[in-house]
C-alpha cells in the first residue's frame, strides 16, 4: 500500500515538474519581439509609439543561415495615452503578444524629450521585459522616422545592429554608450543629471558645412546627422543629448562628447585630430588611450565649486608627414604641447558650456562633492545641481606620445 | 533525543546563516537603507558589532544551561505557564515569519515569471517540500541545506562582485545619512535584520556537540554580518535612488544588470532558481522548529505527523495578505519590532532572570 502511494505521488511530482510549464506556454510564433521603440509627441493622442519588429526569417520565407533573423524588419505606430496603451493596441492589430525583452533600443524625439520624459522612462524601467542595458537614444528627428530608416547594410540581425552601432562609441569617443538604467539613475541622482546618446537620420539635406572651421575642428564639430557622410545607412549616432531634470536642454558635439568621456573616466580609445606644429594648414592624427585614470577635485570657494580635472593620455601618431621626424625627442615634445594645449582647450570649453550655457551637471562632478558634507540635509541644502552653474574649472592634460606606427621618418 | 538526529557545527552553522541570506532576500537591506540613507553600511557595522556582543552575551547565558533552549530555560525559570506562553510566543513568531516570508516569494515570482499562475499554485509549490522536510526530520533537512548554503552564499557574492564594474563609491556619501541619530539611535532598531538569533535559541538540544554552541553562534552572526554589509553596500553603491524607492526585491535589480561580457546577459533566472532553493530551505528548518517547540508543549509521540497542520498554518497565514501594500507594510514597520520585542527582548530578559534564579538557587 505505502509503495503503491510512494509510486503515485512521485508520479504525481513529475508531472508538476515536466507539464508544469504546459500551463502558460507561449511559443515564438506567438510573440513579436521589438528590438526598438520609439517614442514621439502623438497627432491625435498624448504620444505616438513605434515598434521596430524583427521578422523571423522562417515567418519571412528567408533563405536561413546561422541567425533566427532576417534583415527585414517592421515598424508600426500607433498615437496613444501611455506606452503600455500602445502596446496593447499593438496587441490587438498585429494579433500577437509585443514582447520587450530583445529590444535594444529606445528612441525618443527631441520635440518631447525637451518637454520632459521621466513618465516614460519610469514606465519603461518598471517593465520587467526590458533590458536594463538597452539605450536611450535622442533622435533629431522623428522617432518613428529614426526606425524606419534604421537600414542594417553591414549586419543582419537588427537587434544586434543596435548594438553595434551603439558600441562605436568605444573606438570613436563621438558619443556614449548610455543605457536604459544608468539613464534613469542619472535623472533621479543629486549628483549629476541625465544624458543621452544623440542620433538622427544622415540625409544629403541634413548635412552641415563647416569649412569656415580650422581642419583639425571639423571632424568632431558634427552632431548626428551633420556629417557629410553618403552611405545606405540612414542613422548616424554622434554627440550627447543633455538633460537638465527630464528635460532635453542641449545637445553636445562630436568632439564636446570625447572630451565628456575624458572627464567621466569612460573613454577608451580614439583618434583626434591636432594642429600640426610645423604646418598651420594640416593636422596630425593621434591615437590615445588613458596613461592613467584621470582625476577629479572639487573645492568649495566661498560656496562656488572650484573643479580640478588631471588627465593623463598615451598615444601614437598615425598620420606620417614628409618633413616630420618622429623619432626626434624634440618634435615629439612639441606635438605633446600641442596635443595638450589643444586638449585643454576642448575640454574647458565642453566644461564652461555645460556649466553656464546648460547649467546641467552631466559630468557628476557632484560625487566629488559630495563627502564635504556630513548629513543628508546637509547636501541638499547645498543645492549642488543648481550651484554648477557657478563652478569654475582648472584643467590639465598630459600627453605621451610614444612615437609613429610602423615608421617614424620618410 | 535520537543522536542520528543531531546535526555537526557545520550543518548548525549554514542553518543559521540560510535564515540571514533568505532576510537579505526578502529585501531588508532596503528597509535598512530606507531608514538610514547613505549611512547604511555604517548602521551595518554598528549593528554587526552590537550583535556579536549579542550574541557572545547569549553564550554566556546559555552556559548554564548547556543542553536547553530558550522554552526549556523559561519552564525553569516560571514553570510550565511561562513555558506554555514563551513556547506559544515562538510558535507564533516562526509561523508569523514563515507565512509572510513565503507570501512575498510568490508574489515576487509571479510577478517576474509567473504572470498568469495563480498565487495559491506558487504557495503550494514551496510547502509541499517542507511536508516532507518535517517528516525527515531536521538531520535530511540541515544536511541538504549544508549542500545548498554553499551554493546560496557563492552566488550571492557573484551578484555583489560582478556589479563592481558599475559601482560609484561616492555614494557611500555623505557619511551620516539621514543624521547621526538616525544611523545610530534610531538605527538601532535595524539589528532586527538578525532575526537568526530566534533560531539560535532553539539549537542547543539539537546540536551533537553543544558546548560547540559558542564557535557556532560567532560564526554565523559573522558570516550573517558580513553577507548583511556586502548586499547593503553593493546596493548603495549601485543605485542613487535606493534611499528613496521601495522595490519587490532590491538584489533582483542587481542581477539584472550583470553581464559577462556580449555573451553572458540576463542570467538572472540562474540567480532565482538558486534562491527558490534557499527558500525551501528556510521554510523548512523554520516549520522543523515549528514542529519541536510544538512537541515540546504537547509532549505528542510524533511530532512529523504535524508536518500537515503547521503547513497549512503557514498556508493560511500567507492566505491573509492582500497584497503588496500589505507585505510592506508588515516588512517595514511591524516586522521590525516583532523581532526586536521577542528576540531581544522578552528572550534575553527570560535568560537572564533564568541565570540569577540558577546563581540564587547555587548561593542557596
């Protein structure tokens, strides 16, 4: 008897266990994965949400291959109340259930992001679907025609498209690989605020002309959709969108972005291009990396932030110049002066535009700040996001440069 | 009792330490946060401290006593009626904790997986273990948590060393918090985050060696602090806004946002089948004790054969919540000074008096 009651309960335990999952299941054909969404201010509702849906190859009739995905993908857009409304309606036409949990992507335009976008962010960091780590993106353009002009010509997984593109920003320094959480934690901080990556629709009739500028400024003055580039792809990512609150306030340069990256302790690695000493009408192309991290000192003066920043950079020279001896310890000291200057240069000019023009604190200066004071009150008093405005600053750049590539003299 | 049913130091240990890390689970190092702001790990330190002398006032108490717990000292101490009431009292306390405790895991799992499962299927899949668990005995069950703790404890600290990459050590800032009297005085209500001392007053008779009860109660309130100091300093480093928000489950946040490399991503499903596993565990050394002091107030034959009732206690008690309004509220106003009223209050004046009747009676 005991056996035969042992036999049915383990029966009965293995079935919890193997058909336990029969009871919600929900297969792939039953689910349209977004890899991105864009939002926008809505026509004829609140706001307008598109969906970027990656078609799976077998539901395309594709030809197969590793991946599960084809290039192709859809968006659809729907004006609505709130995102998770949108959703539903989405829902409702495409007859499948929207799923966020491969999404990469998070668009918003400037038109709403200046109007403040903290609803949307708290909703979306509520939903359990969506990655922490996918991007926040704020397009110069409309939302949903930053999607559809998502055009993947080197990748054909879209989702992994996004990541890529996004991940550009370790080699080029031209914008930051901002996430979904890190966003968030900046908009709710008392330390620093918000920030974005800036992107926008690369057109022959968005492209900027910047030949009144010196050669060595041009490449890092473009914001997304400036630079005079002709490909098939449509999107280009380039700058920071900065936000004060939840507000979009201004938008930073290619340049202005590499020299946010220096500061923060975020760059990786790049390629500036400097004056040339020797020849006023052509540039040398360094390529640094961090000597060391950089570093930071906040004094208070008579209630005004003094803010230090020492950075420390290694690098080699890429470009190679006829009448340049790069072996010579003296040209390349004064390619190091140059370099530094230079860098010094860009860097307060990013620090005084974020201070006096956007008053907005992107570089969390305030964490340096912040262990002068003892208690909680104490720090909110000091009304640190609002005395930014007031800071001034002292920057120090030290480069070493090592040599040039494979030669060093023609 | 039976010796084959007396567990090592080892087994004692990880049973005590279970309870902590199911407590860092079940968010208190929010609650911890929440009430002290950027001064948490400092609270942490200060209660750590305050505990282990806690907990070596306890050894000394328990000395005299070296083969009782806490409703056989309070038998000695006022008869039968204090028994009856301190047995009761724990009955009480254990079932209040477990029932809650298992409410708000299957609240939490419903919410991140199972959306459309209804709560009484999630309850029922955590207390069908522990019916078995009871009827084992607390030997199986010490030592299948002596296999699991390691496990538990190796993957909490993944979770913490793996967020190191993004942590911001600033925020440790400004030191005082909220104030030094919220870090300090009013802070130190936050040492009911060791609620594990309530297991260590039952776990003399139970041990094959109790004089080993003193390295036993050290260690673990060690190891409980040092688990306690980590989770709570990883989430202050990690969020800006943890003073401030209430989340379901604070360590959840973090394994959210660990990632090896392009190819390790969201691995938190890992992380929750690990914990659902620590929660069996809990759930059953906590209905283990159930059954004991229940055996001890009875003086039943067999105490296993409860195994059904007191589960189905805990399944009511997790029954009566509504929702998690209810659970946070109990988790961060009532719960609080349930512990602190019966573990570090009535217990330890219950031990004291017990060791001046024991030095009267000697002097006598």
């Amino acid at each position: 008897m005991k056996i035969k009651a042992l036999a049915i309960l383990l029966i009965l335990i293995f079935c919890m266990f193997t058909l336990g999952g029969c009871y919600n299941a929900q297969g792939l054909e039953a689910l349209a994965y977004a890899v991105a969404i864009g939002i926008d201010k809505g026509e004829s509702d609140k706001i307008r949400v598109s969906l970027q849906f990656a078609i799976l190859s077998n539901s395309s009739g594709g030809s197969g291959g590793s991946s599960s995905q084809s290039q192709e993908s859809t968006v659809t857009t729907v004006d609505c109340a709130s995102i998770d409304s949108g959703i539903a309606l989405v829902n409702s036409y495409i007859s499948k259930k929207v799923n966020l949990s491969h999404c990469k992507a998070i668009v918003i335009s400037e038109e709403l992001a200046s109007e403040g976008i903290s609803e949307y962010i708290y909703t979306l960091v509520n939903n359990l679907e969506l990655r922490p780590d996918c991007n926040v993106i704020i397009s110069r353009c409309k939302a949903s025609d930053y999607l559809e002009n998502s055009q993947p010509t080197l990748e054909s997984v879209s989702a992994r498209y996004y990541e890529f593109t996004l991940n550009s920003s370790e080699y080029t320094g031209f914008t930051e690989d901002v996430k979904l959480s890190n966003f968030y934690s900046d908009m709710l901080s008392t330390t620093t605020q918000a920030h974005a990556i800036l992107g926008g629709i690369n057109a022959n009739s968005t492209h900027q002309n910047h030949s009144n500028l010196p050669p060595y400024d041009t490449e890092g003055s473009y914001k997304a959709d400036e630079s005079p580039i002709k490909s098939e792809t449509g999107l280009e990512n380039m700058g920071i969108a900065v936000f004060k609150s939840d507000k979009l306030v201004g938008e930073l340069t290619g340049m202005e972005s590499l020299c946010h990256l220096l500061v923060v302790n975020k760059f990786e690695s790049a390629v500036i291009s400097i004056p040339n000493p020797y020849d006023i009408n052509s540039v040398i192309s360094l390529y640094v990396t961090y000597a060391k991290k950089p570093k930071t000192s906040v004094k208070i003066i008579n209630g005004t932030p003094y803010i230090k920043c020492n950075i420390n950079l290694t690098g080699s020279i890429q470009s190679l110049d006829k009448d340049l001896n790069y072996s010579d310890q003296n040209t390349l000291k004064n390619i190091e002066e140059y370099a530094n200057s230079y860098l010094e240069q860009c860097i307060s000019s990013y620090l005084y535009k974020t201070a006096k023009e956007y008053k907005t604190d992107i570089g969390n200066f305030g964490r340096h700040a912040i262990n002068k004071y003892a208690t909680w009150n104490d720090w909110i008093e000091s009304d640190w996001l609002y005395n930014y405005e007031n800071s001034f600053f002292a920057v120090n750049v030290e480069t070493t440069i090592q040599s040039g590539e494979l030669y060093t003299k023609l | 009792m039976n010796s084959l049913q007396k567990i090592g130091k080892f087994e004692a240990i990880a049973l005590v330490v279970i309870v902590t890390i199911n407590q860092i689970i079940f968010n208190l190092p929010n609650t911890i946060i929440i009430n002290t702001g950027s001064s948490a790990w400092l609270n942490v330190i200060y209660i750590s401290i305050i505990a282990i002398l806690f907990c070596l006032l306890i050894c000394k108490l328990f000395k005299k006593f070296p083969t009782q717990d806490i409703v056989d000292v309070s038998e000695y101490l006022g008869g039968k009626v204090l028994k009856l009431i301190i047995g009761l009292l724990y009955i009480l306390f254990f079932t209040f904790i477990a029932g809650i405790f298992l409410r708000y895991m299957a609240i939490s799992l419903k919410l991140i997986y199972f959306e459309e499962t209804p709560i009484v299927f999630l309850l029922l899949l955590f207390l069908v273990p522990v019916i078995f668990a009871i009827k084992l005995g607390i030997k199986s069950t010490s030592q299948v948590n002596l296999l699991f703790t390691p496990i538990v404890l190796f993957s909490m600290l993944i979770i913490l060393f793996s967020t190191v990459k993004d942590f911001v050590p600033e925020r440790i800032f400004p030191i005082l918090g909220f104030g030094a009297d919220k870090t300090f005085l009013i802070g130190l209500n936050n040492i009911f985050t060791f609620s594990c001392f309530a297991y260590l007053y039952f776990i003399i008779p139970i041990l094959k060696e109790p004089k080993d009860f003193k390295k036993i109660a050290i260690s673990s309130i060690i190891i409980s602090a040092v688990y306690l100091f980590l989770s709570v300093i990883c989430l202050l480093m990690m969020f800006p806004f943890i003073a401030f928000s209430d989340e379901m489950l604070s360590v959840y946040l973090l394994t959210r946002l660990i990632e090896f490399g392009k190819f390790f991503q969201r691995i938190d499903a890992i992380f929750i089948f690990v914990w659902i596993i620590s929660v069996f565990s809990f759930l059953s050394i906590t209905a283990e004790f159930i059954a004991r002091i229940f055996k001890k107030l009875t003086k039943i034959n067999n105490y296993k054969e409860m195994s059904y009732s007191i589960c189905a206690i805990i399944f009511s008690i997790a029954l009566i919540f509504n929702g998690i309004s209810d659970m946070k509220f109990i988790q961060n106003v009532l719960l609080k000074y349930i512990v602190i009223l019966v573990v570090f209050v009535i217990s330890i004046i219950i031990l004291i008096l017990a060791n001046l009747k024991h030095k009267k009676e000697n002097v006598s």
